[in-house]
C-alpha cells in the first residue's frame, strides 16, 4: 500500500511540473490547484508590485479609507517617499504572505497602525478596493478571496475603533 501511495504521489508531483491532464486521474482537482503557490498563480513579483501599486493608490484616493488618518493625531503625510515606503513594505509582506521568495522587513502592523484609530467600516473599504484591484487584474475569484483572506486575518490587529 505504502508503495503504491508513493507512486501516485510521484505521479501528481510528475503531472504537476508537466502540468498535464494525468494528475486529475491520480489526485483529482485539488493537486492541480495545490501545485503553485498563490504568488506563482497571481503572476509573481512583477504582479505583486502592479497590485500593490493600483491598490494602494487606489485606497490613498477613498475618502471612506481616510488613509493619512486626516483629523487624528495619527496624521500621515503621503509624500512620495512615505508612499513608495508603504509600497515597497507591503510588496514584501504580500509576497511573503503569498509564498513568495521575499522577507517581510517592515513593522509589525498592530503598532504601524495603533492610535491611527482606523474603524471597521474604514477596513471594510480597504478591503474593497484591494478587490476591486484584483477585479481590473482579473485575478481568478479563488486567488482573490484567498488573498482577501490574508488582509482580512490582520483586522484584529489594525481595527481599533468603534
Ligand atoms: C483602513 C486600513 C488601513 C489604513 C488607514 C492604513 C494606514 C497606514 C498608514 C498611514 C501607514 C504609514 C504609517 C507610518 O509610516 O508611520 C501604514 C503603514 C503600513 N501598512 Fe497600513 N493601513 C491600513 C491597513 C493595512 C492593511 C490591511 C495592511 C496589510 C495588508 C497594511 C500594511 C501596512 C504596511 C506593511 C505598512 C508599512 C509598515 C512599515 O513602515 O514598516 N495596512 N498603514
């Protein structure tokens, strides 16, 4: 049995580099989609980086994100220096947290956010326009929500008021 299990994994291994119909035989849907890391499957570093850039952009522009924290004593000045820091640390994390090659150097996000006083509502809408970022890419829907999965497991860490 052991022998035979270790033939049909060699197999989906096999099937998955070749990226051919055979692994459905052995391993059904799921080893195909296992074979590639979700960073591989967005388009690597090159798409991070677009991402990153559309989103971030996209939510330094929501007035429902309030992203330089206008009217908190938390006020954040986005000169292109700070904005191209947020960018570049969030390209490392994303990647890092997609399986990707790089090492997040940044902060930890529950002190970066804290006292900024960012509400649900306001995460809420970050979390919308990283979709709607991912929609104009046209990432696949189960690379999207598991990449909304991912910015929604750091809430508890950044969402601190109301
Ligand atoms: C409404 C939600 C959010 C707001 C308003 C917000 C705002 C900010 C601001 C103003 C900064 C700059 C802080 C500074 O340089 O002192 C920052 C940094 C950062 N944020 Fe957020 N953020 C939000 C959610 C998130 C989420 C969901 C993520 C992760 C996916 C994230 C990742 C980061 C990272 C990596 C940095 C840079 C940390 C560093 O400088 O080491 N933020 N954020």
């Amino acid at each position: 049995m052991r022998i035979v299990r270790h033939v049909i994994l060699f197999g989906c291994v096999l099937a998955g580099m070749a990226g051919c119909a055979t692994e459905k035989r052995h391993c059904g849907e799921k080893c195909a989609a296992d074979a590639k890391s979700l960073y591989e499957r967005l388009g690597g570093e090159a798409a991070v980086k677009a991402v990153v850039n559309d989103f971030v952009d996209r939510a330094a522009a929501n007035p429902k994100v309030n992203f330089t924290r206008k009217g908190t004593n938390k006020e954040w000045q986005a000169t292109p220096e700070n904005v191209q820091h947020v960018k570049a640390m969030l390209v490392l994390q994303i990647g890092e947290a997609s399986g990707g090659p790089q090492k997040y150097t940044g902060r930890d996000m529950k002190s970066t956010h804290r006292g900024m006083g960012i509400s649900g509502a306001e995460f809420d809408a970050l979390a919308g326009d990283l979709a709607a970022t991912l929609d104009k890419y046209k990432v696949a829907p189960a690379d999207k929500s598991e990449l909304l999965s991912v910015v929604s497991s750091m809430r508890g860490d950044i969402v601190e008021a109301r």
